[in-house]
C-alpha cells in the first residue's frame, strides 16, 4: 500500500531529488506540499505547516526539506500532531535540537528518521564491509566545490546555524561515521571564516587514529569529493561523494547515483517495523570542529 506524505520547504533538494524519488516510489504518495512560495502541479500545497496538518489528518508522514536553521520548529509542530518525520541532513542546527526530537517522537510513538544520504551512495557499504575487519593506519577526506555552482544565492549556509562548509563536509563526516571499524575523535580544527561572513569557508581537521580532513567551498575546476582509509592489507578509496569504491585502484562497487530513493525505502522499513533512525556521530564531530577550531579571517565572500 501507498503511504501518503507530505514534503515541506519546496526548494533546491525538494525539486531535484525528493519529488522525483516520492514519484518514481510504489510505496510513498505525494500528498500535500507546504511552502511560502512554490506549488507542485497536481498536489495540494499550503503556505503554512498548521494549516496542512489540520486540514490532512489523513497524510502521516511529513518530510522536511527545509534548510536547518527554520527545520525545528517546523519538526515539533509535526510531531506534536502525531506525525512521523523525515529530516534533510544535517538534522538540526544542534545536537540538543535533534536530541528533543528525538526524546519528543519517541513520547509520541512515532518514527523520526535523521537522513544522511551520502551514506546511500554506492560505494558506503562495500567500504563498510571491507574495512569491518581491518585496523585503519590513516585516513584523509578532500571535500572541495564550488560554492556558487551547489548552493547559489544561498546566504543562509553562511548564517549562523548553516554550517558553512561544514554543510557539504558533514556528508564526508557521515561516510567516515559509518565505515570506520572504530570511531575517531576530533583533536584539532582550523576554520577559515570571510570577513563578511559567520560560518567557515574552509576547514582543516584532525581526528585521533591519523584521520584528517579538506574542506573548501572555494574549488575552481574539477570537484573532489575523495575519501582514503589506509590499512596493511590496502587503501579504500571512495570517489564521487562515495558513490565508486576502489581497492589500490581496482573498482569494487559503484554505479549510479539514487542516494533519496534509498533514504525513502528506509523511511518506509522504519514506519514497518515502528522504530526511529538518529545517529548525531557526524554532527558530533561538526560541534567539535566549531568548539575546538582556530579562527581565520580570509577574504570577504560574495555570490
Ligand atoms: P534551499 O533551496 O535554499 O531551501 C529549501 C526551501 O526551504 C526553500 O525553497 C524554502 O521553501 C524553504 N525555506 C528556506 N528558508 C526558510 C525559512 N527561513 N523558513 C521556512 N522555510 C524556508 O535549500 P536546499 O538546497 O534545498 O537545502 C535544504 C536542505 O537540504 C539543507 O539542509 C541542505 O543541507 C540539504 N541538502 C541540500 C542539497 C543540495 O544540493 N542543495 C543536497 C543534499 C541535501 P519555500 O520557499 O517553499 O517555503
């Protein structure tokens, strides 16, 4: 059977990978939008979040795709009407955001599901596999693109509570978070932030167990989305955001990107079995990064 959702925040992420992924799903029904300025063709929209959920006691399941700083709200009145819940990565602003609704879903009896999509990428679970039984030597993560080209005109990524690079970087912290045999700590953090600007531009992290990390949203030229785990018995690379795993250079597992079409299946495995999906350990290393990082003032930055 087909279950009804609704998708709020009809923007960027919405457009080019939920509605295709909800429309392409036997399992999911595109019920209602809610959105200050956009509609879908054919679905039901609302301008305001209270208004869809009183006037569609009938749509279950709410999927957030908002950016995070306006999403918390917008989850509680969701779950406080008895909603199931599906959040855009990172889940929340903070970890004590997501922490209240998680404590609030699980009063409520309902699922919440925190996304991470890079980790549906192709190659997450074959580096997973490979590395179960291994001891990790070093590892090192290059995250660089292009600002204007993923995220143009959008100033809230470098408001407080957008993360700044860490909002791509954050989908590099949730692969390492899932294949490392070991979790790592963060010991030390330089971020590079624009004069004009109050969240980084580019961050340098160390981890404990020889892991570090390149972000940079200043990339001109090829993109690099590259993640190495060096081991004795040889080095995982994940390339394309995690989507090809190679060994030493020998293809192992990849193909084509449908990371949401996966989120939604778990969405869909969660309501079955009635149980939440929330692991923090990405953005634990994202408030660690901003409680012990350096500051840097570089070049102011505009779009
Ligand atoms: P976006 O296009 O800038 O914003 C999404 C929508 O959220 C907007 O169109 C707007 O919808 C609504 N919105 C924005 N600010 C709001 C506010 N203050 N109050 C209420 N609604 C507001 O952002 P996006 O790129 O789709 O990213 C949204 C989330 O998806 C982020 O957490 C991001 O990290 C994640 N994500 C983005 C990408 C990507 O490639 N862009 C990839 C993966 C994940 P309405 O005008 O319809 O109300």
């Amino acid at each position: 059977m087909s279950e009804k959702i609704a998708l709020v925040g009809i923007g960027k992420i919405a457009v080019d990978q939920h509605i295709p992924a909800i429309t392409a799903s036997n399992e999911w029904t595109l019920a209602a939008t809610v959105s200050r300025s956009a509609t879908v063709e054919g679905v039901e929209g609302f301008a305001d979040i209270n208004a869809m959920l009183a006037a569609r006691p009938d749509i279950n399941v709410v999927s957030l795709c908002l950016p995070p700083q306006p999403r918390f709200a917008y989850a509680e009145a969701c779950l406080q009407a008895g909603r199931h819940v599906m959040l855009e990565k990172p889940p929340g602003q903070t970890i004590a955001e997501v922490q209240a609704l998680e404590a609030l879903a699980t009063s409520k009896g309902v699922t919440l599901y925190a996304t991470w999509h890079s980790r549906a990428a192709k190659g997450v679970a074959a580096a997973k596999a490979w590395l179960s039984d291994k001891a990790v030597q070093r590892a090192h993560i290059t995250w660089r693109e292009d600002v204007r080209k993923w995220h143009p005109d959008q100033d809230w990524v470098f408001e407080p509570g957008g993360m700044g690079v860490f909002d791509p970087g954050i989908n590099a912290l949730s692969i390492l978070t899932e294949i490392l045999p070991q979790p790592v700590h963060l010991v030390g953090a330089e971020l590079s932030f624009p004069a004009n600007r109050d969240t980084p531009i580019a961050a340098d992290l160390r981890f404990s167990g020889g892991v570090t990390a390149e972000f940079d949203w200043r990339q001109q030229g090829p993109q690099s989305w590259n993640i190495d785990v060096a081991t004795v018995a040889g080095t995982v690379q994940l390339r394309d955001g995690g989507n090809r795993m190679m060994i030493d250079g020998n293809p192992v597992a990849g193909g084509d990107l449908d990371e949401y079409p996966t989120l939604y299946a778990q969405m869909a495995r969660c309501l079955r079995a009635g149980v939440s999906d929330v692991d923090l350990s990405p953005m634990v290393h994202v408030a660690d990064a901003f409680s012990l990082g350096k500051r840097q003032e570089v070049e102011p930055f505009h779009f």
